[in-house]
C-alpha cells in the first residue's frame, strides 16, 4: 500500500506540473493575445490608412471632382499596395498638419514634407523622394534684392512650415531681419499675397513656384535661400517600426519599378524655365480670345478634354485662324494639306473646320498609340506624332528600347526624341530625320497651357459655385445663375496689376 501510494503520489505530481505548465502557457498566450498589435497591423485592421497632407498645386487638389496631387497618388499607391483604403485628411497649414501628427490623429503625413534636423526630433522620416530648393519669392517690378541684408521689405511665412526654421536660422545671420509667420494663410495663399502686392516676400520650394507662376506670373525668384532640401514622408516616433519599414519596402518597389518616376514625370516633368511675357500673353488672350472658340473646343473634342485641345491650338496658332508658317501648315490647328483633306476639312482657315480637323486627328494617333502605353500617358505620344508625324514617333520609341530605356514611358522617350535630329542615330530608324527636339519642346509647351487652362476654369468654376450659393443665402426670388464667360473675369483678376 505505501508503494501503491507513492507510486500515485508521484503520478499525480507529474500530472500537477504538466497542469501548471500548460496553464502557463495559456497565460503566456493570453497574455500575448492582449499585446497591442504593431501599427501596421492595426492599419490592415481597420482596413484604412489615414495620410494627412496639405492642400497645393504640388501635394493634393480637387478639380473636375477628382483628387489630384504627388502625394496623393502616391499615397493613394501605397495604400493600394497595402490593401487598405485611403483616407487623406487635408490641413490648410504645416502647423495644423504637425498637430494633427503629434495627437496620433494621422498614420503619416505626406505634403512635401522637407527633412531637418528640427523636424528629426519630432518624427521619423521614410526614404527622400525628390529635392527641392527653397526661394525667395517678389513681385516682378520690385527692385531684385542682391541679399537678405539687402531686403527692404518683410518676409512672411506659413506657421509651421519649413519657411519658418529657415527663417529663424537666417534671423541669426542677419538680426536686422524683418520676417513674420501667418497661421491662417498656406504657401499658395501667400504667393498670391504677394502676386496682389499685399506682401513684399515669401518663401517657397522651387517645385511650387515653377508651377504657381503659370497662373500669376507676377511672380518673381529672387534668392535661393539654402541647400537642396530632400522631401518624405513623416510618422511620429515610436518603438514598434513596422510601418516604417513597410514604408522603406514599398518606396523600394516604386523606385524599382518605375512608378516615382512616373509621377515626377506628371507632376514636374513639363515644368520649363518660366518666361514671364509668354505666361502673361497666354492670360490675356485666354481673356481676349478664347471665349470666341470655347464653344468649338467643347463640341468637337468628344473624348479629349477640350481644354487640351484649346492648349494645342494656342501652341499651334495663338488661337489666330488666319496663322501659316513657312512649312505650309494653316489654320487654328495648323493642319497640313493632305492632313487637312484626310480630316474632311476643306477651308483650314475656318475655325470649326479647322478644330473639328485637328480634333479628329489627334484622335486617331490617339487611338493608334500601341496599349502598352499607359493611358494617361498616350496623348503625349499622340501629340508628338501629331507634331512630327506617328512614323518618327514610333522611331523614337524603338531607339528608347535600343538603348535600354522604357518605350513606353514618356519620361524616357521624350529624352531620346533629339536625337532624330543626329545623324548618329536618324539613319538607323526608318523614317529617318525628324525635328525630335522640337518635338519635346512642343508637348512641354501644351501641357504648361493646359495645365494654367485647368486652373483657371477650376477658379472659374469655384466663383460659379460660390455666386449660387450667394444666391441661395440670398432672401430675393431664385433666378437662373449666370455663368461668367470662360475664364475672362478670373484672368482679369490675375492680370490687372
């Protein structure tokens, strides 16, 4: 009996440690269960991801109702990449976008974001994705300032931006300084200030300006205020770092497979040196002239934006239906002979004629421009082969790929097209010489008007909307709202010194 009773005893001991191993491990995994999951996890979770940025012609904006921007698509890409839906939370200020980071209310926050070594205490930052240069920004007219001592004038900046820690930077250099910052006025509130003359200076990165100056073209680069500055994105500091490196990965990706660049591409490839009496000429005669063809532009350009044919047009002839050049192309849309008679149309000078002409034909490059292409990138291939003809176009793509470079991208076509012009290259292709560099040049210059036509029929379009909206505040009987000519009263605004 006692060794009966031993033998159980030690059963049952063995029995107790194996309960209380087990019960340990449940513990152990109850309480890993209870663990927080990363950040990124809890992204995949809620199946969203929150990215705040602010609103820009570079960063994010509504037009035709459909959010455009860098770094929304690029976010937009990072989501989808991730599965998750994105939702942005626009912010009119840096200042309220770093709050808004600070307080966890964003996952990150992708706004042209500069990296310095204030912004490096308070976040991290994911891999640099372009530079920018921060510049002294004045009215043309004003005396040019040969130096920050020189200024006489005062600088304001947007709370919060980098335009602030440049500033105080600077403020050591140069006590005499008179600078300010305003928290209710974002960078492009503050370029028109000082478009309008309320402002005497303001600071901004190079890629802003490039891009504002096509709608006031006022404005002037004074100095360059620093170094190149590199752009990313920023999320707070914490311990677990699964969405920085899942930020790190996809970044990698996108470099690899080519997606950055395509957006640098869209977003600031067209962008050229500015030329301030072609911008202000494009204005007035978008005032002056346009109204008269808007209507043809809007009923022949069926599945073109009849902006972008409005664009060409201005590129082709200045919107004069009586333009020749020595080559004897004529017309509003400067067709051809043959290409005329193809098109059906039998007086080039007539302006229907004419853009009913032209519309049709860049349609059908449009339509032959192989689908490998990207979608949103086939009218800049159509319009080379509009230009120099779909033969030399098609050339120039061949050669890109016997170089080792992307046909299908515009990015790496557009650098190929000069040269057709080199006998080095021309004889190799079969339709031979072509006017490549022209070429170029020609597509740069129609997506610089068509994007300034964009942004004045959106600013057109908001005055519509506000004016009903006065209406429907107003105590006086509904009246049909009547829509300003084109763009006139906007350009007026812009202008009139």
């Amino acid at each position: 009996m006692p060794f009966f009773s031993t033998r159980v005893l030690t059963y049952l001991r063995c029995i107790f440690r194996l309960f209380i191993g087990m019960m340990l491990t449940l513990a152990l995994a109850g309480c890993d269960f209870y663990h927080p999951s990363s950040q990124l996890e809890q992204i995949r979770q809620r199946g969203e991801i929150r990215v705040g940025t602010l609103y820009g012609p570079t960063s994010y904006y509504q037009r035709d109702d459909t959010a455009l921007g860098f770094d929304y698509e690029l976010a937009q890409l990072y989501a989808d990449w991730l599965g998750v839906k994105l939702t942005i939370v626009p912010a009119y200020s840096t200042a309220e976008l770093v709050e808004q980071l600070q307080k966890g209310k964003l996952d990150l926050a992708a706004a042209a974001i500069v990296v310095t070594p204030e912004r490096r205490k308070l976040f991290r930052f994911g891999p640099g994705f372009y530079q920018v240069s921060p510049k002294l920004v004045y009215r043309n007219g004003s005396p040019r300032p040969k130096n920050l001592g020189d200024i006489k004038g005062s600088i304001v900046v947007p709370a919060g931006s980098t335009g602030e820690d440049l500033m105080k930077e600077l403020a050591k250099q140069y006590p005499n300084l008179k600078w300010s910052t305003n928290r209710d006025a974002d960078v492009e509130e503050l370029l028109k200030q000082v478009a309008d003359g309320k402002v005497d200076y303001t600071v901004v990165q190079d890629t802003i300006l490039a891009r504002t100056q096509r709608y006031y073209p006022e404005l002037t680069e004074g100095l360059t205020l620093a170094s190149k500055q590199t752009v990313a994105w920023a999320m707070t500091k914490l311990p677990d770092d699964s969405l920085y490196a899942s930020i790190i990965d996809f970044f990698g990706q996108r470099f690899m497979d080519g997606a950055i660049a395509k957006l640098d591409e869209k977003y600031f490839g067209h962008v050229q040196n500015f030329d301030f009496v072609d911008t202000r000429t494009f204005l007035q005669r978008a005032k002056s002239l346009l109204p008269k063809y808007q209507a043809l532009f809007q009923t022949h350009a069926k599945d073109i934006d009849w902006r972008l044919l409005a664009a060409i047009s201005y590129q082709e002839s200045h919107w004069d239906p009586q333009a020749r050049s020595y080559t004897g192309v004529r017309g509003m849309m400067m067709l051809t002979g043959p290409t005329a008679k193809a098109m059906g149309v039998n007086d080039r000078t007539h302006p229907e004629e004419s853009i009913k002409g032209g519309a049709r034909y860049l349609q059908e490059m449009m339509a032959k421009v192989p689908d490998s292409v990207p979608a949103d990138e086939k009218v800049w291939f159509a319009l080379t082969a509009y230009n120099i003809g779909y033969g030399h176009m098609m050339d120039a793509r061949r050669l890109t790929k016997e170089l080792g470079k992307n046909p299908d991208a515009w990015s790496d076509v557009k650098e190929v097209l000069p040269l057709l012009q080199q006998s080095r290259w021309h004889r190799k292709v079969r339709y031979g010489y072509a006017r490549g560099g022209e070429a170029r040049n020609y597509v740069n210059n129609v997506r610089q008007y068509y994007q300034s036509l964009l942004w004045l029929d959106n600013e057109q379009q908001k005055a519509h909307r506000r004016e009903e909206l006065d209406e429907d505040d107003s105590s006086e009987p509904d009246v049909p709202a009547q829509r300003p000519a084109i763009i006139a009263e906007v350009v007026k605004q812009i202008i009139t010194p």
